[in-house]
C-alpha cells in the first residue's frame, strides 16, 4: 500500500497480506525465501541444514554471475567515459 510521508516521499508498507518468510531460529523477517536461505547460513551457520547450505551455495554462484556482468557493464562504462576524454583531449590539441 503506498503512502506518502510528511516531506513528500513515497514509501510502501506490507500488509498483513503479503508473503514473508520468518526465521525459525530468530523470528528475523525477509521478504523471499532467498533472502532467509542468505539470512540462515551467514546468520545460522551452525543449525543449518546440508539442503539449506546446498541452496546456499546454488544462490551464491547465480549472484557471482550476476554481480560479474554489473562489473563488467561498470568497466565498460568507465572505458568509454576515458576513450571519449581522451579523443576530445587529442581534439582540443589538433585544433
Ligand atoms: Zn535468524
């Protein structure tokens, strides 16, 4: 449900509709079911299970690939930004 604050910033705040996941060792509330697998092994790492620890290790490799194409689009980025600098410098000099 969207609402607005006094200074006029948007925020949203769950309804007792919405899903959560709940940690059954500290009552510690996520929004998915990912988020609790992270929250269990690096909150949890003694009473975790082998199927949560498995999970674990599946989520952390999809977001390594994913955390490695962000650096790659950022390097990317950062190489054209000095590419179009230098050019406009090497422009600047010709002229
Ligand atoms: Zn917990």
């Amino acid at each position: 449900m969207e609402q607005t604050s006094l200074i006029g910033i948007e925020f949203s705040v769950p309804t007792s509709n919405d899903t959560v996941e709940q940690c059954h060792l500290c009552e510690f509330i996520c929004s998915t079911k990912e988020h609790l697998v992270f929250h269990l092994v690096e909150s949890h790492p003694d009473q975790c299970s082998t199927e949560i620890s498995e999970e674990y290790a599946n989520l952390s490799l999809k977001e390594s690939d994913q955390l490695f194409i962000y650096h790659l689009k950022i390097c990317s980025l950062i190489m054209l930004t000095l590419m179009g600098l230098a050019y406009i410098y090497a422009f600047v000099l010709a002229g």
